[in-house]
C-alpha cells in the first residue's frame, strides 16, 4: 500500500474514535516510522541469529509501484524449540538474475556482519521456482 493512503487511513481511523492527533498524519511521517520500525525488526533478527545454533533463510522477489524489483529475505531461527521466521531485509539487486541476487544477498550479510554466522549455521535456504532461482550443485557462500 502506498503511504500516500496514510493520511486517508488517519481519517478513517478517527471515524472510529480512534485519537490519531494531528501531527505526523503524512507520508513523509510513516515513511519515517516505517524505517525506524524495520531497523529495530532487523537488529532483532540479527541478535536472534547470533543466539541460534542453525538458521536458513528465504528470499523471494517482489516489484514495487516503479517497477524496482525488490528482493525480501527472512531469518528462521529456532528458540527454546520454537521455529520464528523474521524479516531481515528488503532491497534492489543489481537485476533479477542469479549472479546478482547472490551478490546482493552475500553484501546484505556483510553489511550487516552476519556472513560468519551464515556460513557457519546455515542449513537450508528457500526460494521460489522463478528459472533465476533454480540450479544444482552451487555452493550459495
């Protein structure tokens, strides 16, 4: 959903009786709190992976309003026995192909100091059947 719709949910959020106040009722605004709130969901996810003894992850592709492709990639992690899926990131590879979107990924682990943790606890990794996505015998690290 685009965040220009924020100020209309705003307005039928207070049609509710719901107190929205009056400042940061703007797309600028969510855009602001959307990215504060994904930092925080990433550094979570990032500690949850440092504190597991094997992890996988998944990354699937979306297209954004532009036309940008955008590639998602999730943690799952388990916990005192429980399984948790976690967003780590979403972004721009250089293009949809296969070279580029391991180079994306590899950079995101990098970036976020997490390419030791992945190599040293990953056990599986899931992705759509897209042609770019399908191969054999390739190591992914």
């Amino acid at each position: 959903m685009s965040f220009r719709t924020y100020s209309t949910i705003c307005v039928l959020e207070e049609a509710k009786g719901l107190d929205v106040g009056v400042n940061y009722r703007n797309d600028k605004a969510v855009a602001s709190f959307t990215k504060a709130f994904a930092t925080v969901v990433q550094r979570t996810t990032v500690e949850k992976l440092k504190n597991t003894q094997f992890c996988s992850f998944t990354i699937d592709g979306s297209t954004d309003f532009t036309g940008d492709d955008l590639e998602n990639i999730y943690i799952r992690t388990v916990h005192s026995g429980r399984v948790e899926d976690t967003f780590l990131h979403i972004g721009c590879a250089e293009s949809g192909s296969s070279k580029h979107i391991h180079e994306h990924v590899k950079e995101v682990f990098a970036k976020l100091h997490i390419t030791d943790e992945m190599q040293s606890k990953l056990v599986g990794f899931t992705a759509d059947r897209a042609a770019n996505m399908q191969g054999i015998n390739k190591i992914l690290m």
